[in-house]
C-alpha cells in the first residue's frame, strides 16, 4: 500500500490535526506514541515511515482515538496497515513473528500444539457440533490453553448446563479467530483463518456462536464480511437467561465488585449494559463504578497483540487495579480473557494480593448459582 492508498483508504486529508487522538491515547505518553505525528507525516509530508518498534507496537487497538475523533477517523486502523508493512518488512518482534507462525501452524498464538486445545474439557461431558445442537461455543485461543483462564471456560460450561442450553464446541478442530493476528498486521494469515474458520462453520451448520472473549465477539461480528451466523458474547446470553428466569441464582454472595470495560466489549461493540446486570442479579452484591468506565475505560494493554510484546513503563492495568483497591472494591470483575491477566499481574506488581481478587464474570455467576 502506497502513500496516496492510505491516505484515501484513511480519510487523512480529513484531519484537522486537533490532537485528540494522541491526547486521548492511554499509551502515547508512557511510550511516545503520537499517532497524530504519524498520520501527518503521510498525508502532508507524503513520506511513509516505520516508526521504533516501541512506538509502532505499543498501541492496543482500543478505540479510543476513534471515539473521541471529531472527524470519525479511525487512527487506529491507520497505524495497523503500518504495522502490515512493518510486518511485509520483517520489522517485527521476535515475540510477535514467534505468536504468528504457531498461529498458522498450530491454531493458536501461544506455541501449543492442536491436540491439547479440548484438554480443559477433561471430566465435562460437553457436545460436539457434529451432534446438533443450538449454539456453538467458541472457546477461543487463551481461555482453551491458559490454566488460569481455563478456570473461566469451566464455570461459563457450568452456567450455561445449569440453565439448560444446548451447546457444543469444535473441540481440537478449532481453530485462532484471527482478531489478534489482525491487530498485529498480518493481513493474510487473517484472511486466510477466516477462510479456514467459515469453511468450518458451514461444515457443521453454525448459526449461533457464543464467545467467551471479546476479542472473537468483536472479529466474528465486525470482520468475517456477512458470515451468515449470529454472535453473542457470553455476558449478553447470561443476562437474558437471568431476565428469563432460565438462570436462577439461589447463592448469596456479599462481595464488594467493581467492573472493568474490556475494549473489545465496550469501546468497540458497545456491550456495556449486559455485563453490570449479571453482576447486579447476584444477591448480596454491592456493586462499584470505576470513575474512568463505560467509553471512557482505561485498557489493561492487552490487546493489538500486546500480550506478546513488552513496553516499558508502568501498566495501565497497575493504574486500574490501584484504583479498583482505592474504591474500595474486594472483587475486581471483568469478562475478557487477557483484562484477567493482566490484571492478576498487576495485582503482584502493585503488592496488592490479598487486598483485591481479579475474576471473570462467569466465575463470580458460577458461584451464585
């Protein structure tokens, strides 16, 4: 992609150079993004630059910058077709190049191999897709290999078997959603897992997915063209079977909660309202706001592939577990596979542990029922 393509696929001469985007961007001064720099340098300058892999690399796709942009740009896409090139270049962290070809060859980013995908299932009597059934549970990449985040996918099983729904998973045939791989660049390992993922869909006759993580409720609804399945992410299923009374929760649990906006959730699909009725159907729960939620949630940098790239400085997810304990919060609560771990991270970076709990909704639901 040229000078010219970007700045027309981009909108660039749009711009009005206000600032709002590096302004807004929770990374920009922690790793001197100035994704405004960036933007202007092609559209005036028209000189394309690879910018220090600190820089390039530190953005998490949040969305922020194309929320608060009085033009409707997205910068954010902007800086991912420069991160594709970067990638054409090989200008990438080994980190990175290492998630992308276990990516292509095994499925998933974390170097394991296909055949320990279904392992978390161990004692659970789950269906398959061949057996036909309504939904497909989407596991996804982390919450299928992460022990941690194994945890989640166990007790999301449990609800929604409590609440009879008829759902089954693609065992080890499932593969990576992409959105990461997307977010970091690689365009046509992308295209190439949505070829692959739709042609599994059709196989089996998904209509209806449910997704443990944001990131795959976000690459499925927004990025597989029209793919002729309804997505839901699980947080938006549990509220309606409690609505319906299809869900009925009988445990009292007297914690103190504060919710955490995931990106994927919030900022770039809108599901904001879903996640706090879970949370507030739970007898016995005293629920917390953070000051900075909603649209204006700080992430946790776990996204655009920051789980397998360092930046230094500190964590947001350090700021955002600092202020979960100021408000007083005994749970912090949030519904995305890498907000979970980041944040149990931060909890041992900041010596908050056994001050402050990290779970996922799911989990905290689990317990009630």
């Amino acid at each position: 992609m040229n000078v010219q393509e970007l700045v027309q696929k981009h909108k660039l001469l749009e711009c009005i150079h206000c600032g709002i985007c590096t302004g807004s961007c929770p990374v920009a001064r922690k790793a001197n993004l100035n994704i405004r720099k960036y933007m202007r340098e092609v559209s005036v300058g028209e000189k394309l630059t690879i910018h220090p892999q600190d820089e390039l690399w530190s953005c998490t796709t949040c969305a922020t910058c194309g929320i608060r942009c009085p033009k409707e740009i997205k910068p954010y896409d902007f800086l991912i077709d420069i991160r594709s090139l970067a990638v054409e270049r090989g200008q990438i962290a080994t980190t990175l190049r290492d998630a992308l070809e276990s990516t292509f060859k095994n499925g998933n980013p974390w170097g394991r191999i296909r055949s320990k995908r279904s392992e978390w299932v161990q004692d659970l009597n789950i269906k398959h897709m061949s057996q036909g059934v309504d939904y497909l549970y989407f596991v996804g990449c982390t919450p299928a290999y992460d022990p941690r985040v194994q945890e989640v996918t166990k007790s999301l099983v449990k609800c929604l078997e409590k609440a009879a729904v008829n759902f089954g998973t693609l065992g080890d045939e499932e593969n990576c959603c992409g959105n990461e791989v997307y977010g970091i660049g690689e365009k046509g390992l992308f295209e190439f897992l949505v070829e692959e993922n739709k042609k599994l869909f059709s196989k089996y006759k998904v209509e209806k997915i449910i997704t443990s993580c944001p990131h795959s409720y976000h690459s499925f609804k927004s990025k597989y063209g029209e793919p002729g399945f309804e997505v839901l992410h699980y947080t938006q299923l549990l509220a309606e079977l409690i609505r319906n009374g299809k869900l009925k929760l009988s445990q009292r649990l007297n914690k103190t909660i504060i919710y955490h906006d995931p990106c994927f959730l919030g900022k770039q699909n809108g599901v904001y309202d879903e996640p706090r009725e879970v949370i507030k159907s739970i007898p016995g729960v005293k629920f917390l706001e953070f000051d900075r939620s909603r649209e204006r949630s700080i992430c946790c940098e776990g996204g655009g592939g920051r789980m397998w790239i360092d930046i230094q400085g500190e964590r947001l997810a350090e700021i955002r577990v600092k202020d979960a304990a100021e408000a007083g919060a005994e749970v912090l609560a949030t519904a995305c596979p890498f907000c979970l771990l980041t944040f149990e991270d931060a909890i041992k970076t900041t010596g908050l542990e056994g001050k402050l709990e990290v779970k996922d909704i799911a989990e905290i639901l689990f317990q009630a029922i």
